[in-house]
C-alpha cells in the first residue's frame, strides 16, 4: 500500500514477496495481543490480514493512484556485493537455476535476512534480501528492500549507506558463522539503489546471462527494433572469462527522451550499485554518436527501465571481450617533437577505476605544448573545481567536467599528465595533441600569447581578443577612439553601450543607463519612460514594446497576431510551448526546430554531426555540385536566398537547373537523404541585385518531403520575434572554410555567431544596411559564413527548446574579416511575405 508506485510496476513478478510484506506490519502490531493466541490462529488471522492488505492495495495502485499517493511510504534498496573467504568458486553458480546457486543464494539470503531481522531498528522496515549473481572470488550479488510507512517518514534519512553497510558487515560475520556450510564473509559493500532495478534473477522475467568471447555477439531490448514494452524492467549480466574486460557498443539506441520515464542503466558489477554505475542514458542517438562503454574487469550489467507512456524502438548492442586495461596498458612515455594522445579506448568511454600516466619529454633547452581538442569527464554531483572524482592532472591542476579549450604549456622540457576514473561513471574523456617549442622564442616575428598560441604583432592592444584569453589586450595604452575599459584592455567607442560586454568587466556597460523618468532602449539610446507600452515604436529596435503583458489586446508591431486577430503583448510567444492566444492559434504549426536526434557536442570541432541541423538543405545546380544552402520550412517549401536564382544566367532563374539534398551531412554520402526537384521559384519580387535588399527565395519541391530524424523543419518566427544582440546562434552550410578558397566544404560546417546590434552593424558596414537585414558574427573576425553558404539559415535557440531561424546567408565583405560580420536576410520582416506566398 505505502509503496504503491513500487508496487504498482512490479505487480507481476513480485507480487508474492509483497504479500509478505504486506502482512508484515499490520501481523507485528497485532502480535503482542495474538502471541498467547493459538499459532494456527494468527497464521490464519495474518494470511487474511495480508490478502486485504494486498487487495486494497492493488486495487489502489490501480485506481489512478489517488489513494496510494495519499498514504505512499518509501522504498529504499541498498546493493552491493559479498565477498566469500571459504566457499570454492564452481561455474555452476553462474546459472541462478542450477542447484549449486539455489542452495548457497538460499544460504545467504538467510543470513542477510537474520542480519536484518535481528536489528532492531532495521527489522520493522525489513521487506527482503535477493542474491542476484556469483562471479569469481567468490564475490555474490545482492540487494535489499526496506519499506518505511507514511507514517515513518521521518526515520528516512538514518538509511545512509554507511549504516547499511556496518550492520551487515556485523551481522553477515555473526550469522555467516551460524549458518550451516559456516560461511566467512571478508568484503561487504551496500550502496542506494533504484528500486525499480531491484531484479530477481532466478525469476528469469526478461533476464539474461550473455558470455562475451572474442567474437562480437549482440543482443536488443524486448520488442526492437518495433518497440519495446511498457513497464519493462530487464537486466543483461555479462560475463568474460577472467583477466578480461567487455567492450559493450550501442549499434543502435532510441529510448525516449526524458531519462526519468525509460532509461538504460549500465554497471560495472553484477550488481545496481549506485557506487558503480558507468552510465545512464536515454534519447536517440545517430549512428556518428554511438554509445560505447569498456568495464574494468570480466562483469558488466546492463539495465532497460522502461514506464507506460512512450514507447520507443529501443537499442540493439554489441559485446565482446578486450584485453583488461591497467595503468601499463595505458600513458607511457611520448618524445616525438609532436603527437596525439587520448584516454583509454577512445572514442568509447574510459573504463572506471583506472589511472594511467603520460610523460611528454622533449629536446632539452625546449618547452611542451598541450592541447586538449575534447575533453568530456563529466559525472553527476561532482563540483568542477575540485573534481573529486574523475579527473586529468597536469602541473597540480586536476581538470574535469566538460571543457571547450584547454592549453597548456610545460615550465621545463617534460610534462606529466595523470588521468585517473575512479569505481562510478566514466565518459568520453578526451583527444589531445602535444607539440616542443623553443621558449627563448615561442613565435619567431609573432605575439606569443600566455595560452601558447602566436599572434601577429600588430593585433596586440587593438581591442580584439585575438589570443582567446586576451593575454594581446592586456597592459595597454588606449588610442583616442578606444574607451578605457577598467581592467586596463582598450575598446572601440562605439562597442561602448551596446549591450554587449565587451570589456569582460561590464565597464563599456555601465554608466549607460538613462535619466529617471527614462528608458534604455535595445541600442543604448533612451527614450522617456512613458512612451514603453505605449503600443507605438519608440525605440529603433522596439524594444520598448517588446515585453508588455499589462497592454493585454492592445496591438502594436511588436506584439503577436493571433488568428482571430487579437493580440499577445509578450516577446516571442509563437512556440513557446504556453498557449497566449485564445484560440491557441500561437501554438499551432509548431513541429518545427527540434532535432530528433539526441548528439553530444564535439567541442572544439567545427563539423557538423547527422542530424544536427535537420533543416539544412544543399541546393545543387545542374552538374556543378553544391552551390546554395536552404532551409525547410515545411514538407513542400524550401527557404533560400534570392540571390542563388536571380544571376545574369538565365539556367539559374530555371527550377529545373536544380536538385534539392535534405537530409544530407557528407556530400558523398547519400543514406537517409532525399533529393527533390523544384516545381517553382519564387524570388522576392523587390530583390536588388546591386544592394542585395529582399534577398530572400522560396522554393516549392517537385514531392513532399518524408520527415525524419535527420530532415525536419525549422521554426519560422513571427514579425514581432525579437534576437537580441548578443544572442547566440548559429549558421550552418558547405560553404567554402576560407575566404578565396575554390571548393566547397564535403562535410556540414556549424558556427557560432552572436547578433550584432543595428547601430553597430550600420557603422561596420558602411550603412549599406537595409531594415532587411541583419549582421551576426564576430567583430573581432574569425568566424562568419562563407562563399556557398548563401541561401542556408541563421538559427537561434529559444528557451522553449526550440530552433527559429532569424536569417538568411546573405553577403559580407569577404569572410570572416575583422569589422565585417556577415549580413544576413532579416526573416520577421518577410514573414507575411512567406506566409502569403506558401501558406506556411
Ligand atoms: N554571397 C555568398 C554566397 O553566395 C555568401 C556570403 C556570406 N558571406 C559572409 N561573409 N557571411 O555564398
């Protein structure tokens, strides 16, 4: 009854040890009156107890939940492993339905049982102890359930690990010696433990026991690749013959998105001990992002938790057996002038409780250079600063958690880096390369900045963070167009007061607010405080009417349309998941800008992974390969640039000059991607070849799409959607990688790019910006879009989780110059341009 949720899912299997259960504490108030009783009379009073108990239970669990949640105890189970002195190992306890495994997990179970039973504050929530496996040692696997009533909810915190384990360390010893085959037990562990993975195994319901040999074998989740079941609970012990480890890879995974419904939980034990737990993971993941674990001996256990609602196609995985890994195997000594090193079985997550060391040793008189290009030792709860559990050692500093850069330069001709993953968790860890440097000079010509990188000279002190750690704009001198931030680095005036930090200090920012009785607009300017609301734009970016809930129906250009007219005075409000609008019409249309596809970043890279980008299109002209980007909009709309179609050459006003590739990451590659023909082209009837103004296309495929993980829409925002300057987003294409270059990139290139305010866009560019455009970029350069970009979006997360596509690869002076962000085709403006034309 108290454990209702508990109950609820292990109905089937379990039900019987609930019955026990049950009885257990009604029977135990009831004892002191029944123990003069006859015995035969209180069997049969707590059998009838119990069943009552049971059946309103049950009933309970299974009427919606209302009353079980009202009265619901708690459940706590601890597991861990034992391990036997005198017992001899015989394979036969391999199999839980051999007699061998019967008889001694019966043996033990009673010992743990008694353990419990005789302790007495533990014996009132007691419930029952299982041994779930026994590998070579003899170690055996166990766990234990404790119920505690609502009404001792309060006794829940005294369920710590440690006295868990010290009162069965005192009692497996105690009553190991009074069992029958006087079992010594030297080792115990207990550690928390998701009830839900609380198995029997010799109840065999979806159970197996796997042998990994050096051959790969593979085996799935109930029902894959369909779907798997509701309320599934299975378990998969794996087992390799002694002195080996089990490599364990996810050919396929898709379990439902949110961890706390279904999951896959994987051990490095026979047993769900949180203290060994490698992983845990849900979502969908795309064939380029496999999961791959690596145990640190011969067992590993793999657990499916599945609920009710949605049921996904589940995962098919493959297991074979690798050589252990041991600090020898690992590290070593490295003294090439340059190299690359990465953690254990990389790309596969480390193994746990592992230390390896590398020595970089170089020519005398030289320096060493490390750089990590992906470092990923995330583990939950662990602070990143102290890094306590996992971690890279290098010169005294640990290094965990997930880092996008990370250099670091030797004092002497040798570096040392220890990694070390302790018995829980382990992750992707890292790649990183080394390279000897002559410190005397480090950049022959060149800036050298503190993180080991060389600049030009001139960069220094130019108010660009070119070193990355501005180490070049640090100790500077500012010239008469600088402002003087306070931490002494110099910056352009007009950076002063646009809403973007700059200085790193928030200098350039703060003295910028406005008089008393005025308002702050988007760019800087102010504006008296009585106009913002006032449903009339005052402020050039509209700022001051972007966030009005108290002007509720009232409409201005900033607020939102809703289809029976009336208005939403709320910023971006299209999408966001909360219905505005009455008639709910913010709402509607919007299976748009989610990737399917669950991917871990690869931080520092700049390729794209499948799936990442689900609208990216690549528009092919006649025999020429790739030359334009688009976006999907819906199954039968393409978003592009005008200026891809309207040339001086009339084959390219031609919709059959073109074949559209969605679904596409590697140009040579052509899985999962369908290729479309064009019915039309629709330019924007107002496109100025000379100014680029209206740069915007639509264009209508020959056949629907079928959308999938790796094709589908992006989210179109409404007129009034405001991006901010400052805001992070992205642009995406084949474009070329540097400016001049003559071929276009063969796998999808991503960047980050921020959104640059209008006045400072306007000064950067000369004023040859329209209100149809928009610059995004880095004015420090860098980073842009590039030739054969053109046409392919801008897109910009939303809180709501969702992707909106705020421009359109326009033009720019060259790519990624300083100064000269890229210009974009500003989308809100041709919203209703877009809707009027396609209806989308
Ligand atoms: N017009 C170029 C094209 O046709 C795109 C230029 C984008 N340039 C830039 N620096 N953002 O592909």
């Amino acid at each position: 009854m108290y454990s209702a949720a508990y109950t609820n899912e292990n109905h089937h299997a379990e039900r019987v040890d609930f019955l026990t259960n049950r009885d257990k504490s009604p029977s135990k108030k009831r004892t002191t009156g029944v123990v003069i009783g006859v015995l035969l009379g209180v069997l049969v009073l707590a059998a009838v107890a119990a069943f009552l108990i049971w059946f309103f239970a049950f009933k309970d669990a299974t009427e919606g939940g209302r009353i079980s949640k009202r009265r619901a105890g708690a459940v706590q189970v601890f597991s861990g492993h034992l391990t036997l002195e005198n017992v001899e190992y015989d394979q036969k306890l391999e199999d839980t339905l051999s007699p061998e495994f019967g008889a001694l997990a019966d043996d033990l179970e009673e010992i743990m049982a008694a353990t419990y039973k005789k302790d007495p504050f533990l014996a009132e929530y007691y419930t029952k102890s299982v041994i779930t496996a026994f590998s070579e040692g003899v170690v055996a696997y166990h766990w234990t359930q404790f119920d505690i009533p609502p009404s001792d909810l309060e006794v829940l915190p005294e369920f710590t690990e440690e006295l868990i384990q010290e009162k069965l360390w005192t009692g497996v010893q105690e009553h190991g010696r009074k069992s029958r085959q006087n079992i010594q037990i030297k080792e115990v562990t207990a550690s928390y433990t998701d009830p839900r993975m609380a198995r029997n195994s010799r109840a065999q319901e979806c159970f197996s026991r796997l042998e990994a040999t050096d051959v790969v074998q593979a085996f799935h989740s109930p029902g894959f690749p369909v779907k798997y079941p509701a309320k599934s609970r299975c378990q998969w012990q794996i087992r390799a013959p002694e002195n080996h480890a089990i490599s364990l890879r996810f050919t396929q995974f898709h379990v439902e998105d949110d961890c706390s419904n279904d999951f896959v939980s994987i051990y490095d034990s026979l047993s769900p001990d949180s203290s060994q737990a490698i992983t845990e993971k849900c979502g969908q993941r795309p064939p380029s992002n496999p999961l791959q674990v690596v145990s640190s001996s011969n067992i590993l256990l793999v657990n499916l938790i599945t609920d009710s609602s949605t049921q996904r196609p589940g995962f098919r995985a493959e297991y074979s057996l690798i050589p252990i890994s041991t600090p020898k195997s690992c590290g070593g000594l490295l003294t090439n002038v340059q190299g690359e090193f990465s953690s254990p079985h990389h790309p596969s997550f480390y193994p746990p409780a592992l230390d390896c060391k590398w020595t970089i040793q170089v020519a005398a008189g030289q320096k060493v250079r490390v750089k990590f290009n992906m470092f990923r030792m995330k583990e939950p709860g662990v602070d990143v600063r102290e890094c306590h559990k996992d971690y890279v050692e290098v010169m005294g500093r640990k290094y965990c958690g997930e880092l996008s850069s990370l250099s670091l330069t030797s004092p002497t001709n040798t570096m040392d880096i220890s990694f070390h993953s302790d018995e829980s968790y382990t992750d992707k860890g890292f790649i990183a390369t080394y390279n000897a440097f002559n410190p005397k000079d480090p950049c022959p010509g060149l800036f050298a900045c503190a993180v080991g990188i060389c600049i030009a000279k001139d960069l220094k002190c130019d108010g660009w963070n070119d070193c990355g750690d501005m180490s070049d704009e640090m100790d500077c001198k500012c010239e008469k167009e600088q402002f003087a931030c306070d931490n002494g680095m110099c910056k352009p005036n007009y950076w002063v007061c646009d809403r973007v930090n700059d200085c790193g200090d928030d200098s350039d920012e703060k003295q910028c607010s406005c008089g008393d009785n005025e308002w702050r607009c988007g760019d800087g300017t102010c504006v008296p405080q009585d106009v913002v609301c006032d449903t009339r734009k005052d402020c050039e970016d509209g700022s001051d009417e972007a966030s009005c809930k108290v002007s509720p129906g009232i409409c201005s250009d900033y607020s939102f349309t809703c289809k029976d007219k009336s208005c939403v005075n709320k910023v971006n409000a299209e999408c966001d998941r909360v219905a505005d609008c009455s008639d709910e019409s913010d709402e509607t249309n919007c299976d748009c800008g989610i990737r399917p596809y669950k991917l871990n970043r690869i931080v520092g890279g700049q390729n794209a992974e499948l799936g990442e980008w689900p609208w990216q299109v690549s528009l092919h002209f006649k025999t020429r390969g790739h030359t334009c980007g688009a976006s999907i909009i819906s199954d039968r709309w393409l978003l592009s640039a005008a200026h891809c179609f309207k040339t001086i050459s009339p084959e390219n006003h031609m919709a059959s000059s073109w074949q559209t590739y969605s679904g596409m990451q590697d140009q040579t590659k052509q899985a999962g991607v369908e290729r479309r023909g064009l019915k039309t082209i629709v330019s924007h009837p107002d496109y100025n070849p000379m100014s680029y103004d209206y740069d915007i296309a639509l264009l209508e495929l020959s056949e629907p799409l079928t959308f999938s993980n790796t094709i589908h829409p992006v989210c179109l925002p409404a007129p009034s959607h405001v991006f901010p300057a400052g805001l992070p987003c992205w642009v995406t294409g084949w474009g070329t990688l540097r400016e001049g270059a003559m071929r276009a990139s063969r796998l999808l290139q991503k960047a980050e790019v921020k959104i640059i305010n209008d006045t400072v866009c306007n000064v950067v560019t000369e004023g040859q910006v329209t209100s149809r455009m928009l610059c995004s970029g880095f004015l420090s350069g860098g980073v842009d879009a590039c030739q054969g970009d053109s046409g392919g979006p801008l897109v910009c997360f939303e809180e709501s989780g969702k992707w909106f596509q705020s421009g359109i690869v326009s033009w720019g002076e060259g790519c990624a110059r300083r100064n000269k962000p890229g210009v974009y085709t500003r989308v809100t403006k041709l919203r209703d341009w877009i809707r009027t034309t396609t209806g989308v």
